[in-house]
C-alpha cells in the first residue's frame, strides 16, 4: 500500500499528512508537501501521532452500565430512553454536546437528529469553549461567520500581531511559516500577551497587556489611527456603516506603558499590510467577543482588510471546529450559517423533510450542563469529548452528569472521566479509521481517510447517530450509505444559504460522485478574499460595533489572578497524546508557573508543590518559577485529567462566567490564592502497567517507552510496596534519610517495576530509570543505586522532542561555537523539524553564552 493522504488530528492549522501504513497498527507519519495548509511541516504532537495510533485503552465494544453488550441493546436502549424522555419531557429535555474532534460528516448528521426531527436546539459543542466569541464577533461584524484571511496572508504581510496566541506552542506551523516570512521580507512580530511566553521572546515587541485588557488596547490603537489620520474614509463610506457616537466614545487609554504603546502604533502606522492573529487568550473571556469585535474594527476602519496581506485572522484551537460551525453545530445557529428566523426554519424542515424543526437556539454549553443539574435536561449524549475535564467550575459538571438519569458517551477510549459517569458508552472510529472531511482556520476543506481497518465493533459517529435516528422512526431521512453521501447532503443545503447571499457555498458538490469524495483536494471556500463583493449584510456594509474596556474586578480573598494553558506537546484532555513517549518529555506533570517575587511572598520552592484555590475548587501542582508570568498572575495547565492525576485538574478552578453574546466562559482571569505545600515525603515509581494510587497528597502518570512513570508526594507513611505488581522482589533502605528503593522482577527475569521514596534526600534520575523496564539484562544493583555503573552521557531536560535532544547537548553545542538556532540545528538536529522548540532553544543560546562570557573573564 502506498502512502495516504490525510489530515492532522489535532489543533485548527488543518496540516496534510502523508501515512504509509507498516502493520496492522503500525504507521509512518510525515508531513504532506503537497498540502497547502503546511508545505510539508508537522509539529511535534502531528509527527508523533504514530505512537498513539494503538488499541491500548480503546473502547471497542457497547458498554450498559459496566457489562459488554451488543450494538442492538445498546442503539434500543439509547432510542427508548430518548423517546421516552420525549414523550414524558418534550423535547428540550434532550441534549447533545459534540466535538471539534468530530468530522463535519458527524456533526451535520447530529445537528440533523437534534434540530430537525427531535426538535430541539439543544446541541452544542466544546468549540463553544475555544472560538465561539470570535464567531459572535464575526457575526456581528460582518454578517455571518467568516474569517476573511488566509495562511498566504500571512505570507504576505508587513506587520502580524498575535493576540492571546503562543503561537509557537499551541500552532507551531503556523509560527515556522512566520519565521520564515521574517527571515525572507523582515515582517515584524508583535506579541499582545499578559504572559512572556515563548512565543513573546522571538517577537520584535511583547506588549504585556493586562488580563482582559485587549479591548482597552485596540480602541486605543485605533484611536491613535484616527489621530493621525490613518483611517481609510473611503473605505467605511463605501463599505462599513458606522454608529452614531461611534468615535467619540473611542477611549485613548491603553492600559500599558505609554513607552511600549508608542512602539506598538509606530509600527502598526508604519505597515499598513497587518494581519492581526488571535485565538484562545482572546476568545476564552467573559468580554472575548468585544475583543474580536475590537480587532475588526481596527481592520474595517484602517482598510485593511479584504486585501493581500491584511485581516483579522481567528485561527482555531481544534481540526474541526469550523467544520462544526458550518454545519450547525452550535447551539445558536440551525444549520449552514441560516438562522431561526420562520423563513429560514421553513426552508431547513422542507429541505430535511423533518417533522419537528426546532423552534429556535437551544442552550450553550455552560447552561446547558446548568440545566443537567437542574434536572431540565434528563437525557445527554456526549460525543467525542470530555466535559468533566474540559468545562469550567467541572466538580459541578460531575454533580449534573450523575444526576442526569441518561447519559450516553460516544468515544473512542474506554476510561474518560466523563466516560466514567454514564450509563450507555458507544466505541467510535478513532482517527485512523475514520473518513470524511475537516475544515481548518482558513476555511480549508481536506479529507480525513481511513488508514486501519475499524477495530473490534467501532462505528462511525454519523452511522451510530443514523443507527439511532432509524429506531427513532426516522431512518429514511438518515439512509447514507457512506460519508460521502452525508457529505452531498451537506453540500447540497448549502444552497440554503447561498440563496440568502451567504459566502458558505458548497452546492456544485452536491453531485460529486463516491470516486470524486474519495480523491477530494484541498479546497477553500468562500475563495482568497470571501468579502469582495460585500459583506453578507441587508445593506451589503460590515460595521463597526462599539465596545468598551470592561471594568477591573478584585477579590480580597482571592488576589492573584489566574490563567489556564495549553502545553506544546499535549492535547486536551490527553486521551491521545498521552500515550506517546516522546510527547510526555517535555512537561510530564502540570506546572503552576509563578514569577519568582510572588512566590518568595507565598513561601514557593522550584519544584516544590502548591495549592490554587478559588471559590469553585482547588487543585495541588508543581511549582514553576519563571519571570515570563507578570506578577499577581499565575498559570496552569488544563490538560490533566483524573485518569492522569490525583491533582492537577485545573477546570475545577474557573468559574462558571461566560461572555454574555458568546456563552463563551472565561479561563484567563480568574480569581485565586495559592498556598505552599511541604510533603512529609516524595517518591516515584515507574511500571508496565497502569494504576490508580490512593491516599496520596499528589501523584501523576506520564507515558514512558515501555509503561508509565509515576511522580507521588504525600503525609505519613506510605505503602510503597503496595504501589508495585507481584514478583520478586529486591529492596534497600535507608531509615536515617527516610529511604527505601524496591526492584521487581517478573518471571522471565525481566524488570517490571521500580520505586523510590525519600523524606530528605533527592531522588535519583527517573529518565534512566524508566528505560530499565521491560529489560532482563538490567541490574538490580544499578536499578536501586538509580543510576548505571558507568554513567552514561546525561542530555538533560529534553528540548527538542522530535530529535530527542536535551539541554546538555545544546550547552555542548554553544560551548563548541554554534551563536544561532540554525546553528545549534546543524550540530544537533534540535529545532529542524516541527519548530516548535526553536524559541526554548533561542532562550538557551543566550543563558549559555552568557556563562560562557561570565566563566571566561
């Protein structure tokens, strides 16, 4: 079998992949060259996606309750349920809540079930999480949801401003892309971000605004435009309607050093082809869709847009999430950008034939999981997510799944935390089997195909919402027999839409036969520049939508302010991206990065642990210092889950606020307070298979190359010998530092597992550690000693992930005269594949360089 063309499982960049299948679950992953979304590049997580492409933790069978069914007691009981719940209910007391990992074909077939024949609006998605305010503000601005930029933009323009993007870590070939634009025409990089990431640290400017404070910032740089009489008036007279009072109340006030902002509208005066990036620091906001309307009006207003090189660009967080928007996905729109309006209504049932349209918007996920737990909503199927992972203030979301009376779990992995608290779990096609398409940032339409055979009794999720559909009495309305008949259908109603003037139009493809669907290029929609005829309006003008700075808010009692990320080589909830090696070296715990002032006030060691506490939950990490995070600001990550940690979820921690257009909650400004925490004890333990520790203070699970590493700190005593399978056991201890080191061995000689506690010393390195298991030649003594007896080269932290290089060998690299990245590049390989550990390696060059300067004079 030759190489398959498909597309990335992961964030919004949409990159083609090119897979050459080597086993019945075995493949070699590289980037497509010929996709015009990455030229070729793949980031760390994408070129590794051939580590998680196994069945270990797969759901491969219906699970009711705990026991094993088939496909027909599980589809009659789900139909039942939901028909009865139905019949005794109404219809709004079903819910769907669906994913960004879904494919459009899924997602059309969902939104299909729910508003046309169940006959409610109760469908939402987790993009409500991560885009839905710049969908709100691009409505509002425009008319309909339509990003007007693309990639080549910004291969075009002059000035790119990333706002709330580590564009570095969360799209890396996105940041390759503008590295190279800056290396080939001298585009200058601003960053707009409360953080120092890496991303801020390889930009020309950091603008450290305020959390929360993009609004003030753009109304202020538009102001300054309009001062200097940088307005285009012949665009907003021919091309954008403008409130009354509109400038007038345009405040001047930035937020930030008036130093830093002069810098800032310097260059922005001075590059009139400006692509303005922003993503999840804008949009995840109790104000995101001010935001995002605050950057297009600083686009509409300046001209720049709807030309080359020049836009307000909203680039999403997951493959999918503009495929879900397209289609109806959202709670707020019914399906293909047509609204409830009776006309639109009229026209989605006659085109469905549906019986039961619904009569308006169903609720956005935040209310939506109110309503669970307010017994509104008594039948939720979840579908390719994790909302007691993923959702804020998430202990509530728990309380609501476990008193829905039905909760149905679609997904791939047989152990979720929301996996955990249903009643009816249906095994889904993974990527890798699955086929259909995907749209990314750009309004690029790839094909996602199948490069395994479907494992066990897994379905497609737009057959299982078919499956469904058809015991519900509707089958006819849902007899596709393939994805690419679901596809036509799709394409077929956005006809709908373009017979209101919309720019979504996929109608000609309505009669692309099976071959064509299957050999489906890359496209976009909308075409290069998707407003040149007009804005999708009543008088055919955008507008320019007045907002203002939102108030500061304190908490005495909670005075530091709080931010959730997202790591470089993690996804989600980690479900897949957890089981790869090489992708669990970069952060295998979650870090609470602190700057070093703060926490010399709270008592915080580096490396030692905290609490953050806010008034919805609290949660245990390891403590980061690093001066990137502003003072009175701390972060932590939002990937771990309970599956991967007893601590460290950080979702228990925000509240449940939203942005009151968007529903959009807001993970970036939280109110906290952080305690330090001393352990009576740390240990760490490394062993094939997986467990779930009890009783402990702090434990995490990270994937090493042949099991699991776990890191464990707690009071009292601990029953390390508890934590480790059957076998034969050899063990050393030192009582005076509060020692004790256990090797197990199993019955073919090989190790199985290790552990190490100490009460006062240090623990030996876990990266060598961890290679010893599997081994039958390993040691016993080496293993207790934790270190081998003639030591081996010691590459540090690892750096780069996709080359393996660690901080040592870039040391040895600049020691030996590499001065740039592409240098240290040359001698290492670190770097020269996804990119995204090029500013981490920036940062090195210059502390090693340094010490190599202070240790020479």
């Amino acid at each position: 079998m030759g190489a398959i063309r498909t597309t990335c499982a992961y964030c919004g960049v949409g990159c083609g992949i090119s897979a050459e299948v080597r086993g019945e679950r075995a493949v070699a992953i590289s980037g497509d060259r010929d996709h015009p979304a990455n030229r070729g590049s793949l980031c760390s997580k994408g070129t590794h996606l051939g580590e998680t492409v196994g069945l270990e933790g797969r759901l491969l069978a219906p699970m009711i309750g705990q026991g094993e069914a088939s496909w027909d007691e599980a589809l009659d009981l789900v139909a039942g349920r939901m028909r009865d719940c139905i019949a005794e209910h109404g219809p709004d007391s079903v819910a769907f809540y669906v994913s960004g990992q879904l494919l459009t074909e899924d997602y059309y077939a969902a939104n299909k079930l729910m508003k046309g024949f169940i006959g409610s609006g109760n469908i939402d998605t987790n993009s409500r999480l991560c885009m839905a305010s710049a969908v709100a503000a691009h409505t509002r601005a425009f008319g309909e949801d339509v990003v007007p930029c693309s990639y080549d933009d910004l291969d075009a323009a002059d000035l790119v401003l990333l706002v709330g993007s580590n564009t570095a870590w969360c799209h890396p070939v996105i940041w390759q892309r503008l590295e190279k634009t800056r290396e080939r025409r001298g585009t200058r990089i601003v960053v707009i971000d409360p953080r120092r990431t890496e991303t801020a640290e390889q930009a020309d400017l950091h603008i450290p605004v305020a959390p929360d404070g993009d609004v003030a910032l753009f109304n202020a740089l538009l102001a300054d435009m309009k001062r200097r009489g940088l307005v285009d008036e012949e665009y907003l007279a021919t091309h954008v309607a403008v409130d009354a009072g509109f400038w007038d109340d345009l405040s001047p006030e930035s937020g930030i050093p008036d130093a830093i902002f002069r810098k800032l509208c310097d260059l922005v005066a001075r590059h009139p082809r400006t692509v303005t990036l922003f993503s999840q620091g804008a949009n995840q906001s109790v104000c995101g869709t001010d935001k995002g309307n605050a950057i297009t009006n600083f686009h509409l207003a300046t001209g720049r847009i709807n030309r080359i090189g020049a836009g307000p660009f909203s680039i999403t967080g997951q493959p999918n999430a503009m495929g879900g928007r397209e289609v109806g996905g959202l709670a707020n729109m019914l399906a293909c950008h047509l609204g409830f309006s009776e006309e639109e209504r009229a026209e989605a049932a006659a085109f469905w034939n549906a019986p039961n349209i619904c009569t308006g918007p169903g609720l956005k996920a935040v209310d939506m999981f109110r309503a669970v737990h307010a017994g509104k909503i008594r039948f939720l199927w979840v579908m390719a997510t994790n909302p007691a992972v993923s959702l804020p203030d998430s202990t509530f979301v728990r309380e609501a799944l476990a008193r829905c009376p039905t909760v149905v779990v679609s997904d791939v992995i047989a152990d979720t935390d929301t996996g955990r608290l249903a009643h009816v779990r249906l095994p889904a096609h993974a990527w890798g089997e699955k086929d259909g398409t995907v749209t990314n940032s750009e309004r690029r339409i790839s094909r996602q195909r199948a490069l395994f055979s479907p494992p066990g009794q897994t379905r497609a999720d737009w057959q299982i919402v078919a499956d469904v559909a058809a015991r519900m009495g509707w089958g006819e309305s849902f007899a596709w027999a393939n994805a690419a008949a679901v596809f036509r259908e799709y394409a077929h109603m956005t006809g709908l839409a373009k017979a209101r003037d919309k720019v979504l139009d996929l109608a000609v493809l309505a009669e692309m036969d099976d071959a064509a669907y299957a050999d489906m290029e890359p496209f976009k929609w909308g075409g290069e520049r998707p407003f040149a005829k007009g804005y999708p309006t009543a008088s055919g003008k955008a507008r320019l939508v007045a907002v203002t700075a939102p108030a500061e808010v304190t908490d005495p009692a909670f005075p530091l302010r709080l931010n959730t990320v997202r790591y470089r080589d993690q996804w989600h909830t980690m479900t897949r991206t957890g089981l790869s090696p090489a992708l669990s070296h970069h952060r295998p715990e979650p870090l609470l990065e602190v700057h070093p002032d703060d926490a010399s006030d709270l008592g915080l060691v580096e490396g030692g642990f905290g609490r953050v506490e806010t008034a919805h939950g609290n949660s245990v990490y390891r403590v980061s210092l690093t001066k990137g995070q502003r003072r009175g600001e701390i972060c932590v990550p939002m990937h771990w889950s309970d599956a991967m940690a007893g601590q460290g979820r950080s979702n228990r921690l925000p509240s449940q606020a939203v942005d009151p257009v968007s529903g959009q909650p807001g993970y970036k400004n939280g109110a906290a307070r952080v305690t330090a925490i001393a352990p009576e004890w740390r240990a760490f333990v490394v062993r094939r298979d997986v467990l779930a520790p009890e009783g402990v203070l702090y434990w995490t699970r990270s994937r090493v190359k042949t099991g699991w590493l776990y890191e464990l700190a707690g009071d009292g005593t601990i029953d390390l010998a508890a934590l480790l399978p059957d076998g034969e056991r050899l063990e050393v201890a030192d009582t005076a530092r509060g020692m004790r080191r256990i090797a197990v061995r199993g019955e073919d000689g090989a190790l199985i597992a290790a552990a190490y506690v100490t009460r006062s010393g240090e623990l030996p390195s876990r990266t060598w550690v961890a290679e010893q298991v599997g081994l039958k030649e390993a040691s016993a003594a080496e293993v207790l000693a934790g270190r081998p007896s003639t030591p081996l080269p010691d590459r540090g932290p690892i750096v780069c992930v996709c080359h393996g290089v660690g901080e040592k060998e870039i040391a040895l690299a600049v020691h030996d005269g590499a001065a740039a990245v592409a240098e240290v590049g040359a001698c290492t390989r670190a770097g020269t594949n996804c990119g995204s550990c090029r500013p981490a390696i920036a940062r090195l060059i210059a502390t090693f360089s340094s010490l190599e300067q202070e240790a020479a004079q």
